[in-house]
C-alpha cells in the first residue's frame, strides 16, 4: 500500500532531506507545498501545491482543502515554523509527523529549554538580570530563532547595555547565559512514545554557513556524557520521533546543552548513509508502530558543497552489492542513482553485484533492462539464506537493499555497511583508490 505524505514547506533544508530520504523506497509517493511553487516542482517532488504563508489565517483551512482533495496520509512539517505553526492542528484523515505541541512550545522557546533542564545543571547558567562584571565574556541569543540571527558574544557590560536598550523587552526576549568554550556538537536522537530514547548519536560541526552544518564528522562519546543528557531531555518531555540537541562544553569540560530540535536535523543525511533513515522512522513513529535501529561501525564525515551533498570514510570499500526488486528496479523503472553509483565503483576498480531473492530469472530480467553487463556477480537465493553469506566480508562492502529484514541480518558483520536506496547518491567518495 502506498501512503502519501505531504512535505510542507517542500523546499527547506529539511523538506529535500525528508524527500531524498523517501522518494526511492517502495510504498511512499512524496509530494511537496509551500509559497515557492516553482521551486518545489523543481525539487522533484511528485507534485508540489500553493499554500498561504503560515501567518496568514487561511493556511489551515487551504491545508485541509488539499489534504481531502490528494486523499494524503500524513503531512510532514520539514522546519521550526511549519512545526509550531501545524501542532495541534487536526486534518482529518492525515497524520502529522511531529512530536506532541508542548514539546514543540518547549524545544521552540530558548527560555523554555533552559526552564526545563536548568535544576540538572545541564545547561549553560543563566542571568536573567545585570550580571556582574566578573563574568563575562556572556553569549545573547533570541528566545525564539534559529540559524544564529540575532546572537552576539557579549563582551562587557557596556555591550549588554546596548543590546538592553535597543530591546523593548530584552530579559523576557532574549537567553543570557555563560559563554561556552568548545566546538559545538549536534546529537542526532530519535525516540518513540512507547519504546522511549532509541537512538543517540553524536557529530561535530566542523563548517557551518548562516547557522546550518556543511562539514559534519561522526563524534566519539567516549564516556557517554551526551548519551546521559539524551535519556535526561527524554525523561522531561514526550517525544515520538527523530529530534536533536545541540552542545558545546563549558569552562570546567562538561557538555552543556545550547537549544533542542523537535525535528529532523538538516544534516541528517549522513545517519541515512549509515542504515539509519531518520525520516522514514518518523512517518513509521507518527502511527505508533514498534521500530527497531540498528548500529554500524563506520564513521563518516558528510559534505555539502554548493547543494551537492556527498561522504567519505577513513576506510575505503571494495564491493557493492544491490538488491533487485523494489531497489534497483522500483515501480518498474531502473533506480538511475544507484546504476551511477554501480558505475562509479566499477570506474574505481571495485566489484558490482546483484543479490536477489527474485521470483523469475535475475538474469534474464536484467538484460530486459539493459543492466547485466553492469555487473560483476549475480547472487540468486532461492532458499532462506542470509544474504550475508553470499557477500565477501575479507574487505568492506556496501549492501543496498529495500528490506530492513535484510539489513538487519547484517549487524554483526563488521565489513558490511547495509542502508535503503535513499542515500545511493551520497555513497560515490566511500569507493575512492580501490582495486579488485
């Protein structure tokens, strides 16, 4: 069964994460809306519609108006204002892929956040009045806001003057708090109502541009101090899907906690291309389905470089294998990002493969595609088999294949890296100075 999900607006950061990371699996049609609706048909959705800015009293009901009307499923706010804007919304037969309002008040609101972890000690400490002069260097930030408009480091009292009087209300509108020390953290979490924090994980911020990582490298939390503040926030607020929290170290070395996201992290791509595709679990979370994540080894820096987005590891792989049905032929149509990856690989002197438990002849289906000389190595399982018995673990490969089942069977296989088709394009620089 197909389910229909509405991106909105389609043509944010997150709103083209949200599509990558769907339009290539089986059972999804992604389609897009928002103000820009040139820019959305562009984006690639399957279609893309005009909806009124979220401050204009209409968007609701012209929300509704199209739910009814493309029959969708679930509506997915893709950033901070279509989350806030959408909680506690009702749309009829549509879900919202969202965490519950009052976790999206709290995560929105800076003052909100500090309220709320502030007796741990797990955020930075706040002056809520004229500090004295011992301790500055302050940090400023905007109660609500986002991509660091309207933060400033704090010098002096003589600056805070000036920010004090040129706000109406500074104290009630805006965080003051200690300045933080180190380089920032994202951690990357998803958890659910019923089976509580699942998955954390850490990366650092190596670049960021107007707010938003560019460069991004997997982080070791040698003492799970971050693991601790993840199950902290999840035992203070209720959450039902991937959110993520942001964190730098204070003067005495301990992790501090900057703001949370009630939402899908912009740079999440590289938890895709490590089997973890974030916004699928979500639409699966929104239905109140048990999921299950699993974990790889490999560590992977991700990088965006003028909208193009791509990865490497400081290992290189040798093999890529790929699934057939509903992966390398989806809704009956070769998936041409995974046929460029296969062609890359073999361009840098590794292996290609098909691994299939295809009902017909794999053989004679690839040639009806025009795909068989593409490939080293045909794999037909025609019993109950694992798949990893028929890749070669002497050397790292990638497994691309639709089923998690699958995927699953892979966790204990340490040169196995397992992921959906979603991330196929962003696998090119794991398969660089490779030989057979």
């Amino acid at each position: 069964m197909t389910q229909k999900i509405l991106v909105v607006p389609g043509t944010s950061l997150v709103g083209i994460e949200i599509l990558r990371s769907l339009e290539a699996l089986p059972g999804f049609e992604v389609h897009g809306a928002g103000t820009d609706v040139s820019a959305g048909w562009d984006a690639g959705f399957r279609g893309y519609s005009g909806l009124p800015g979220f401050d204009d009293p209409n968007f609701a009901t012209e929300l509704r108006k199209l739910v009814n009307h493309e029959s969708l499923d679930f509506v997915y706010p893709s950033n901070d204002l279509a989350i806030g804007r959408l909680a506690g919304v009702q749309l009829g037969q549509a879900r919202v892929v969202s965490h519950p309002p009052e976790t999206v008040r709290i995560a929105g609101s800076k003052i909100a956040t500090h309220r709320l972890l502030g007796n741990d000690r797990l955020v930075p400490a706040r002056f809520a009045k004229q500090p004295p002069d011992s301790v500055y260097p302050l940090f400023s930030k905007p109660d609500i806001g986002h991509s660091s408009i309207g933060a400033s480091v704090v010098d002096d009292a003589a600056m805070l003057r000036s920010l004090t009087e040129s706000s109406e209300d500074y104290w009630g509108s805006y965080l003051l708090t200690e300045k933080l020390v180190s380089d920032e953290v994202t951690v990357d979490c998803f958890s659910t109502r019923a089976q509580g924090l699942l998955y954390v994980a850490p990366r650092t911020r190596d670049v960021t541009i107007n707010g938003v990582s560019v460069v991004t490298t997997d982080f070791d939390d040698l003492h799970g101090e971050l693991d601790r503040i993840a199950r902290a926030i999840n035992a203070r607020v209720e959450l039902n899907g991937p959110w993520f929290f942001q964190a730098k170290r204070s003067k005495n070395g301990d992790f501090r906690v900057m703001e949370i996201g009630a939402r899908l992290a912009g740079a999440s791509r590289v938890r895709r291309a490590q089997g973890v595709n974030l916004a699928q679990l979500a639409v699966l979370a929104a239905t109140d389905v048990d999921v299950q994540i699993y974990r790889t080894r490999f560590r992977l820096v991700s990088i965006s470089n003028c909208g193009i987005q791509s990865l490497t590891c400081d290992e290189n792989f040798a093999s890529l294998y790929v699934d057939l049905d509903d992966t390398l032929i989806l809704n009956g149509s070769v998936n041409t990002q995974i046929l460029e990856l296969v062609k890359h690989v073999r361009a840098s002197g590794g292996r290609t493969a098909v691994i299939t438990r295809h009902r017909g002849d794999p053989h004679a289906t690839l040639r009806g595609f025009g795909l068989e000389q593409f490939f080293d190595e045909v794999h037909h399982i025609l019993g109950g088999a694992p798949k990893p018995s028929f890749i070669d673990q002497r050397l790292n490969s990638v497994l691309i294949d639709d089923s998690f089942s699958e995927r699953l069977a892979c966790i204990n296989k340490q040169n196995i890296l397992a992921v959906d088709a979603s991330c196929a394009s962003l696998l090119k620089g794991l398969f660089l100075g490779i030989g057979h």
